[in-house]
C-alpha cells in the first residue's frame, strides 16, 4: 500500500489490445482525475499489478493471448488485488457474456461500443462504491475485533426478550447456560425477577432510544455473582445486550469501603463511618423533630490493662468490648425497633478505649439511662483473656440532641466532657453533659435541692451484689444498693447523696423505699424459681432511732410475704460508738422474729469487738479498707486475721467486702473468713443481671485471675 498511500490521484490500469482505444480511455479517464497507466495485453495487465498497483481496472475482454475474463479470475485470485474494482469492456452485449464477466469476478461492464461521455461517471462511481464497500469491511473486521477482545457476554435479543445471537465472555461465568439460551425469552432461562428487570430495561431502551443500565445478582454454582447489564437499543426491534461480571469489582469495593467505614481491630464502624452516620440522623431527627442520644464510652483503667498483660491481650479485650455492645446491645429490650432498617442503634469505636453509640428516634430519656446502665453492666462482667479473667469499668458522657448541642461536633465534645465528669465522679458511672445559658458545661449541680424530688421523680434504684461462700462460691444473698439515676447528671453514687438524705431526714421515707422494694424483688424472684436465700438492706442511724422503726420492717415482711429470715439489715459499725446509739430499740423484737442483723463496715472506724457484743448482731462485714491492703500489707493482715479468728470465737459469721483479686481471696479463706463480696465475683448489677447469676447457683473462683483492671480504689459507684 505504500505507493498508493503516496498518491493523490487514483490510478487506473486501461487493458486493451487496440491502441486506439487505450488512449481515448486514458483521455477520457484523465479528465474525471485519474492517473491512468495502460496494457496492450493481459500478461503485461498482470505484471502492472505488482508493479503500479491500480484502483481501478478496465478490462477489454477480447484480448489475443489471455482474454479478459481470464485475466480478471486472476486478478482475483491474488491476495494483494483482489479487491480492486474491474470494469469489463465488451464487445458482445448478449447475456451470456455478461454472465461470465460477473463469474469471473467483476464489478461492471460496459459495452463497445463506448459511450464516451459516461465512461469517466461509471468509473468514478464503480471506484467510490468499491472504495465505501472496502471501509464497511474494515470496519465490521474492526468491531469484531473489539467484541473478541470483550470479557462481556454479549445478547442480541429481539423486543420480547427472544435470544437472537450471543457470544460468550472470556474469564467469566456463564450468565446463563449457553445450552438453553439460542431462541430462548431471557425471562425463561433467568430467575424471574433478573428476568423482568431486564426485559423491563430492553423495552425501555427500545421505546426511548437510549442505553439502559441495570445491575443483578444471580446465584451460580461458585457463590453469587454481581453483574451490570448495558442495554442499546439496534436497530428499531433488536437491542443489544451487554452483561459484565462485576463480582470481583463489587468485593474490592467492598473491601474499600470496609478499610474507609470499619475499625480494622474490632470490625465495626469506625469514628469517620459514625460522624457520618451521626450526621445523617440528625439530619433526619430536624426534620422529623426527634431526640437523638449520643453516648460515648471509655474504659477504666485499660491502660493498665495494656501494661501489665501486653497490648495483644489489650486489642483482645477491645475486640471483646466491641463484639458484647454489638451482640447484646442491639437485642436489648430497651432499643425501640428501629423506623427504618437502617436506622437503629449504631456502635462504633472512636479511638483507643473509646466506644461511642448513637440512639435514634428517641421517645424518651429513659431509654437513655437503660442503655447507659446496659452498658456498663454488659462492661463490667468479665472477660476471659487467655488463662486471666479481666473485669473492667465504663464510664460514660451523654449528650443529647438538639438540647446539648445542635451538631455531631458539639454533641461529641459535650459528650466528651460529660464522660470526664463521669471519670471525676469516681470512674464506672455515667453522666449527662449539663448546659449553662451560655452554652458552657455546667460546674457541680445543686444535690442537695435536687434529691428533694429524687423518690417522687422516681429516679431512685437498687442494684444487687451477691455474697458468695468462700469455699466454693456458692450464693448465699444479695446486699441492695441504693443509686440515684439523676436524668441530666446521670448516676450518682450513694457516697454523695446519703449524707445529704440523712441531714434532711429524707433518709427515713428512702430507707423504708429501698427496705420494701429488695423485699419485693426478693419475692419475685423466688416467685420465678430464682434461689436467692436472703437480701441484705442497708440502713441509717436515722431510720433506726425512728420509734416504729421495727413495726414498719415486720409490716413490710407481712405486706410482700417473705419469710423474716430472708431479710438481713446492715447497721454501720459507726451508729455503734454514735453517742445516741442507745436510742435504737425495737431491734431484739426484730432478731426475735428472725431479721437477720449485720454490723457493716467494720473496722473502718473506731469501734471494739467489745461494742458489737452489745448488738443483737449475728454478722460481722470487714471493711474494704482493710481488705483492701490484703495480703502484702502486714498491719492490714494482721488485724483482719484477729478480727475472723475473734468474731468467730464470739459465734458470728464473718463476710469480707470489697474483694477485688484472687489472693486477697485465699487469703481470708485461710484466715477463716466464711463469706466474700466484691468485684472479683461481681460488681452490683441491676435485677435483672444478677438473676443470670442467681440462677446459675454460683460464681466460680479461676485458679488465676487477671488483678488488672480490678483493683480501681475510691468511690465507686457501679
Ligand atoms: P456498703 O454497705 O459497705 O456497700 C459496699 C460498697 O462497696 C458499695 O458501694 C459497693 O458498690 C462497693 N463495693 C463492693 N465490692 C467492691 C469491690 O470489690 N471494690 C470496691 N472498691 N468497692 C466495692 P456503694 O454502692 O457505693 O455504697 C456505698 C455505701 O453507701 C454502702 O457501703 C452503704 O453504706 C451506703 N448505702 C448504699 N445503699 C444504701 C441504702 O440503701 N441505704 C443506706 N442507708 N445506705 C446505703
Ligand atoms: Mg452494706
Ligand atoms: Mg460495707
């Protein structure tokens, strides 16, 4: 192709044996702007095939030597030429001869004799039509070129979904099994909705012309398959339809999307899919003028945890976190079934130890305190991590919106600041942010004032810490805690509101509520055929020195029908050296009938075994402080041992509190001690998680507990 690339005219071979002729045709071919070379003969017609390369032929077929029908089978039979266009001239206008011009592969005749002014028209017309129908060729080798290279299936199908032709794409699983599909509806052979989607886009893409787009899944012997399907309209009443498979696509997508969203330690959202989620339902709750909470979670002491087991048994624990908020969260009862699927309630590692959690379409801000309390009692049960058996504390800030901040930015910060106060108080509590008119976190609210409304607002609860025998952790009881769930400041420990209830007197009506109630839930539960064979209460100086202190009990008993022996009432050992000690009576009536007295706290103070004799106590309860410095602190061990032994002699029942860690634990059991509380067993918990632990009879000691994260001094709330 070279020469004739080079060209600007086209070039025409004029092949006749009468010279006369060849020039007349080279004349009349020059002027419609042909280049024109001539050939006295076919031998030399041929050679000039090689040699000038022509666009165009024009053949007299009565040549001496080889004819022209000769000539032209030859020029077909070359590779190179096999296309050029080849006019025959001839003589003999009789059909046959025709016949036998187009036999032997021409594109056109024309008589002789010539009819010289249409000689240069049919010539130009013969070449462009020759030229036109060269391109086609070019292009349709062009297309198929490119439908080979396709990894697509590619469909012809006719408006009612009728399979006309179909290739099959390379590296792909079969859309449809090919054996079925020449002749077939795709409705047939495709499960019926991928079906009607995509006959549904076909007769779209007919009505309007345009591509169509659709995306499917189907079901193949190797999992499901991800397909796009592009449908263009051929023609009027075919279209063509191209499937892709983007199962590969879709996974790495996925796998994108999981690295941008997800936490890659604990496998859930991550702090930027949660400020997004965040955003979306606040946006929503504007609209729909909903509350929505946002809590944010820390862990206690998980630094310690980190330092003294390592960082793997630190990601284990996080990873443990995460899974129990997902699992056991989202169940939970509290949690209104969601409006949309989407929009329930969402957990999602901030950071670190910090978790946060969003609470949509909020009716109420008692839902809030459930989950917050959930939570942490879902926290504070222990994990097994390895051989240890770790327990750790939440503390969490609550912001709500719109009140506490109109943004996810304002909402995490006061959260966050709420979850430092939470931290302040003591660690395992959780606290609401509280707003001042100018937008600040507000300093110590008013308790004392407050508490005033605590018991009609109902915001007052018990939670339960079971007493285990020390021999093999069987349950012996419950000791009922008192709480405040303050619904801004969240929950407040008895530490800080006791003294105020004592001072006001509001003690006594709280007293005989926190009496009546554990005699209640005692009742349910055996009501339910939960073993638990006494609640501890405890109770003030202030309730005791009340005149009908006893008769109010015995007609507590009677009013909720337990037995007298299933009640124990803890007397602080500081009421025993209180100057108006004396004033107490009514409590032999009440040994009499069968309460059980207990002495709490002792040897936190100042007190004697000598004053206990002079109770009509059975039970003596160590204090923390002194366990605390167990079994290393020499004085601490020393005087606990004297204590049991003493106590034991004198025919009281020794209880240990606040046991935190397994060798404190062996440690009073040698020294004797029968009874053991405290967190190394379980923290207090609401009701209904303390059953799971009254059912199970008992909570067993590990040889080896983890002492991380348990040992957390000072006021403690949970
Ligand atoms: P308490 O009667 O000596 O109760 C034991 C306290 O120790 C509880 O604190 C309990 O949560 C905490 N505790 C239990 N195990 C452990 C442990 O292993 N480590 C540590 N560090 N602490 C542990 P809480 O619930 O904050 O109660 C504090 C005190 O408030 C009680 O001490 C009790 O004197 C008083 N109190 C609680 N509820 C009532 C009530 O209903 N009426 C009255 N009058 N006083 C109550
Ligand atoms: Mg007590
Ligand atoms: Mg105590």
């Amino acid at each position: 192709m070279g020469a004739t690339e080079q060209r600007h005219l086209s070039r025409a071979l004029v092949v006749d044996d009468d010279q006369v002729l060849r020039l007349l045709e080279q004349e009349t071919l020059s002027q419609f702007g042909f280049e024109v070379c001539q050939a006295a003969d076919g031998e030399t017609a041929l050679a000039l095939l090689v040699e000038l390369p022509p666009d165009l032929v024009l053949l007299d077929v009565d040549m001496p030597g080889i004819d022209g029908f000769e000539v032209c089978r030859c020029i077909r039979q070359r590779w190179d030429a096999n296309d050029v266009p080849v006019i025959m001239v001839t003589g003999m206008d009789d059909l046959n001869s025709i016949n036998q011009a187009y036999e032997s592969g021409a594109s056109d005749f024309i008589a002789k004799p010539i009819h010289w002014p249409i000689l240069g028209y049919r010539a130009r017309y013969v070449l462009r039509s020759a030229q036109a129908a060269q391109q086609l060729r070019e292009l349709e080798e062009r297309q198929s070129a490119i439908v080979r290279a396709m990894p697509d299936i590619i469909f012809l199908a006719n408006r009612a979904g009728v399979v006309l032709d179909y290739k099959e794409g390379y590296g792909t699983t079969a859309f449809v099994p090919p054996v079925r599909l020449l002749g077939s509806r795709l409705s047939e052979v495709l499960p019926a909705d991928v079906g009607r989607l995509i006959v549904h886009a076909l007769r779209r893409s007919l009505a309007t012309g345009d591509l169509q787009e659709a995306v499917c899944r189907l079901m193949q012997n190797d999992g499901v398959h991800h397909y796009e399907v592009r449908i263009a309209p051929s023609g009027t009443d075919k279209a063509v339809i191209v499937v892709r498979d983007i199962t590969s696509q879709r996974i790495n997508e996925e796998r994108i999307r999981r690295l941008a969203y997800f936490d890659t330690l604990t496998g859930i959202p991550n702090r930027q899919s949660f400020l997004e989620r965040l955003d979306r339902e606040l946006l929503r709750a504007r609209g729909e003028k909903r509350q929505v909470a946002l809590l944010f979670v820390d862990l206690d002491g998980f630094k310690q945890i980190n330092d003294t087991l390592g960082h793997a048994a630190g990601d284990y624990l996080l990873q443990a976190v995460a899974e129990r908020l997902k699992e056991k969260l989202r169940g939970s009862d509290f949690v209104a079934r969601p409006l949309r699927e989407e929009s329930g309630l969402h957990v999602a590692r901030l950071g670190g130890d910090e978790f946060a959690v969003v609470l949509p379409d909020l009716d109420s801000t008692q839902v809030v305190t459930r989950i917050a309390e959930r939570m942490q009692s879902l926290i504070s049960q222990p994990f097994q991590i390895g051989q240890h058996e770790v327990t750790v504390s939440s503390s969490i800030g609550v912001a709500l919106f719109p009140d506490d901040g109109d943004d996810s930015a304002s909402l995490l910060k006061h959260a966050d600041s709420a979850m430092y106060q939470a931290k302040a108080r003591g660690r395992n509590n959780w606290q609401r942010h509280v707003r001042t008119p100018d937008g600040e976190t507000a300093p110590e609210f008013d308790l004392a004032s407050e508490f005033g409304h605590a018991l009609q607002r109902d915001e007052l609860r018990l939670v339960y810490q079971p007493q285990v025998l020390a021999d093999d952790g069987t349950i012996t009881g419950v000791e009922a805690l008192l709480r405040w769930q303050h619904p801004q400041h969240g929950l407040i420990s008895p530490n800080d509101f006791l003294p105020v209830a004592e001072q006001s007197g509001l003690i006594v009506a709280i007293g005989e509520w926190v009496i009546r109630h554990a005699c209640r839930q005692l009742k349910t539960w055996l009501r339910d055929g939960v073993m638990v064979p006494r609640v501890a209460v405890n109770v003030s100086a202030r309730q005791l020195w009340m005149r009908d202190f006893a008769a109010c009990v015995t007609a507590i008993i009677a009013e909720t029908g337990i037995e007298p022996n299933q009640l124990e009432l803890e007397i602080s050992e500081r009421l025993l050296t209180n100057p108006d000690a004396g004033r107490v009576d009514g409590l032999e009536r009440l040994q009499q009938l069968g309460v059980r007295l207990s002495v709490d706290d002792f040897g936190s103070g100042y007190s004697s075994l000598s004053h206990v004799k002079r109770w009509p106590t059975g039970v003596l309860k160590i204090d923390q402080s002194l366990v605390h410095g167990l079994p290393h602190h020499r004085r601490d061990a020393g005087i606990a041992t004297a204590i049991i032994a003493l106590a034991r002699s004198l025919g009281l029942e020794v209880v240990a509190e606040g046991v935190e860690t397994v060798a404190q634990a062996d440690f009073l059991h040698r020294a004797n001690c029968g009874k053991l509380q405290g967190y190394l067993f379980s923290r207090p918990l609401p009701a209904e998680d303390v059953e799971r632990l009254l059912r199970q009879g008992r909570i067993a000691l590990p040889a080896r507990r983890s002492e991380a994260g348990c040992r957390q001094r000072g006021k403690t709330v949970g």
